[in-house]
C-alpha cells in the first residue's frame, strides 16, 4: 500500500520594500527603549536630585535606580499579557500599541513637576510612568523579532534580525550622547532645573514616527496564514500551552537570553560604574570608551548577521560562548591597568564577543517556537530571564565584589553565563536557511538585493 507524502507549503514570496519597511519600524521600537535606557542611566544622578529629598546622594542616586530597576519587575507581566495577545490578534496590532505605551511613558517623564514642586508626587509619578515602560517593554524584543523573522526570507533571516539589535545600540548612543552633550554645554543649574526634561521630551516625536511606521505595515505573512485555518480568524492558545507544550524550548530561550543579557548589561550597564567606582577611572573617559565600543558594534551588527545566515547561528552564538569563557579574565585584567589603550581594547574584545549574540538571537530566538505560540512563548522566556539574570546583573556583581573583596568577579559572572548559553546551543537545533516552525518556507522577491 503506498502512502502519500504530506505536501510541501507553497513558499511566500516576500515583497522587499515591505521586509525593509517592516525592519525599520521594528528597529525603531527598540531603539526607543533603549534611547531611555541611556538617557535614564547617564542622567541618573541629576534624576535623584529632581525627584527625591535632598540629603544623602547615594541615597538619592539609590532610589533612582530602584525606579529604574521597578520596570524590570513587571516586564514578565508585559511579557504575559502582549505576548498571548500577539498570538491572538496579530503582531501588528500590539507592536503599534507597545509603542504608543513606551513612548508616553518616556514622555510623561519629562513633564513630572519636581519633589520641590509637589512634594511625595514626583516620585511616585516617575515610578508609574516607569511601570508604563516596563510593561510595555515586556511586549517589544519579543514581537519585534518574531515581526521581522516572520517577514525574513530564510536565508536573509540572520542579516535582517540583526538591524533589531543596530537599532538598540543607535538608540543607547543617542540617548548616552544627548545627555553628554547637554551636560557639556548646560550649567548644574540649568541641567537640574529644566535641561533634564528634553531628552525624555524627545520620545514624543519619535514614538509618533514610530507609531506611523508600524500602523503602515501588514501583518506578516506567517501569522496571516495561521489566523486563516484557525476559527474566526483568531487563533486561540491559552497562556498554560505557551508554557507547559513549550516547555524544552522555553528553557532553551531562558539559557539564551541569559547569556546574551548577563554579558549586555555587563558590558554596557555595569562596566562605567565599574571603572569609576571601583578601579577610580575617570569618569568621562570611561562612558566616551562605552560609547566607541557600541559604535564599533554597531558597525559590525550587520555583517555578523550575515555571515550567521551563511555557516549557521549556532556555530557564531558558540563562537560568543567560547570567548566570554576563555578572554573574561584577560580583558579583565586588561581593563584594570587603567589606561586608556588598555580599557579600550578589553571593552572592545568584549564588545566583539557580545556581537555574536546581539547578531545572531534576533533570528535564533524566534525559530525556536512554533507560528501559533512564537510571540506569546518568547515573550514569557525572554522577560523572566532577563527580569532574574540580565536586569540584576550590575547589583549581584557589586553585592559578590562586596562579599568576597574579588575585583575578578565580573569576569567569573561571565564565564558561568557563558558555560549555561554554551549549554543552551548545544541542544537547540540550526535554523539558518530554514523555514521557521510551523511556516511555510519564504523566499526572496525579484528586486531583493
């Protein structure tokens, strides 16, 4: 008896104006937030000053940073919530909805009237509007690269995920360089008194052009064709399946997103403090050196991108692995000689091992769930891991540095980050070149370059 094959999905031809359109808009959301990120971070200590008593300036700095750290706390909710609702009524929708949320957060914030102004208020207006962030942020890395891999041509899938992560640095360098410069060209007092307020006022026209960007587009091609077989064209997935009938990949995700988020927020969170705090660097000359090695990444984002798409994104995510495990002390050591060559070039080696991630997960995150649960599943995997490793990566490191008198730490948090992500490909499968998971294969239109 013969039995028939099961047939072959005719392939989506992809439009490529419309995968460029789609990138930017993407890329856009993610720069937003971290436009916020640096902005938040380089002006922190004039923040503490605005919005709570004065006195104690670490402690003012302190409760800065725990409204900062709050929008970590509720990102897993976001994550909840707008992922499922991804699954359900479409990418499209609840990217443009994350963007308004994310932009009026960063927005409000430079409307807030100071503690002097009114009291108690402020302080709990700016943790809200921080809460807005962090819930909405809970939705954006996730649906942001499920949005462009479902777009993606498989074999381009690798290059155009990584303008997800370009955007990331180019927001962080913006919102960083802002602040620079008006710290440079403002007084103390005028900096405290109404400079604060224009970097997150800026977040209103950029949500607006972001907002524009993403309402224009279509839903992707794969989710299109899921909502067609399923009932009233809205596919229905409890939050319990995303979990549970995803259980392996779900941990694959976790073991992922924590080596890429311990080794993010280390390099480019942790590491001016470090200099400063700990080995007493200068302080300008140690963000100006963040800021090149982001624009170094930047640069090299989309070529290692490319070359995943042609020897495969494990072998580059493993490449990163490899290298945190064996150069974290060396660079390390290099960093603490202090001087400026040597602080560049053991940021830098690090930033290059970091490229292997921010180049490569856009693309191998998505491919690792299924169309029907791939923006509810990885919006649950990313934000856990990176609300308990990534987030609380700069104050584990300073509380074991503070037990244990070991300078080295930094680099010991990396190697076992980068043994779990080593583990975590190990097991997860190539997907370079292949159809995502329950999609049909996608090819490239005529004019694609």
């Amino acid at each position: 008896m013969k039995t028939s094959k099961a047939k072959t999905p005719d392939p989506t031809v992809t439009d490529p104006a419309l995968v460029k359109r789609a990138v930017k808009a993407a890329a856009l959301g993610n720069a937003m937030e971290w436009f916020d990120f640096g902005v938040y971070s380089y002006i922190a200590v004039t923040l503490g000053k605005v919005f709570f008593p004065s006195g104690n300036p670490t402690a003012q700095l302190l409760s800065t940073f725990g409204a900062f750290a709050a929008a970590f706390l509720v990102r897993p909710l976001g994550g909840m919530v707008f992922g499922p609702l991804g699954d359900r009524v479409g990418r499209q929708k609840v990217l443009a909805l994350t963007m308004i949320m994310m932009a009026a957060g960063t927005f409000a914030i430079g409307l807030i009237p100071s503690y002097a102004t009114i009291g108690v208020g402020a302080p709990i207006l700016l943790l809200v509007a921080r809460l807005v962030q962090g819930f909405s942020t809970g939705g954006e890395y996730a649906g942001a690269s499920t949005f462009i891999a479902e777009y993606a041509p498989d074999k381009r899938r690798g290059f155009l995920g990584s303008w997800l992560e370009f955007g990331t640095l180019a927001g962080y360098i913006a919102g960083a360089g802002l602040v620079t410069i008006m710290t440079a060209l403002l007084s103390a007092d005028d900096l405290t008194s109404w400079g604060w307020r224009i970097p997150f006022l800026v977040a209103g026209p950029m949500g607006i052009i972001g907002l524009y960007l993403r309402l224009r587009l279509e839903e992707t091609p794969a989710f299109a064709a899921e909502a067609e077989k399923a009932e009233n064209n809205r596919p229905k997935t409890p939050l319990r399946e995303m979990v549970t009938g995803q259980w392996r990949a779900l941990l694959l995700c976790v073991g992922l997103v924590l080596v890429f988020n311990v080794t993010d927020y280390m390099l480019l969170s942790y590491m001016p403090s470090y200099l400063t705090g700990q080995l007493h660097y200068d302080e300008t000359h140690g963000l100006l050196v963040v800021l090149g090695v982001m624009a170094v990444m930047m640069i090299a984002q989309p070529f290692v991108g490319a070359l995943t798409d042609r020897v495969g994104r494990r072998p580059v995510i493993a490449t990163g692995c490899a290298g945190f495990l064996l150069l974290s002390v060396p660079a390390l050591l290099l960093i603490r000689q202090g001087s400026l060559l040597a602080v560049s070039l053991g940021m830098g080696a690090l930033g290059m091992l970091l490229v292997c991630f921010t180049a490569a997960m856009p693309s191998a995150l998505p491919a690792l769930f299924p169309t029907k649960v791939r923006y509810g599943s990885l919006s649950i995997g990313f934000n856990v891991s990176v609300s308990l490793f990534g987030g609380t990566t700069p104050l584990v490191v300073t509380a074991l540095i503070g037990a244990t008198g070991n300078m080295m730490m930094p680099a010991y948090y990396m190697m076992a980050a980068a043994v779990i992500g080593g583990f975590a490909v190990w097991r997860m499968a190539e997907s370079a070149g292949r159809p995502l998971p329950g999609s049909a294969p996608s090819v490239a239109g005529r004019h694609a370059e």
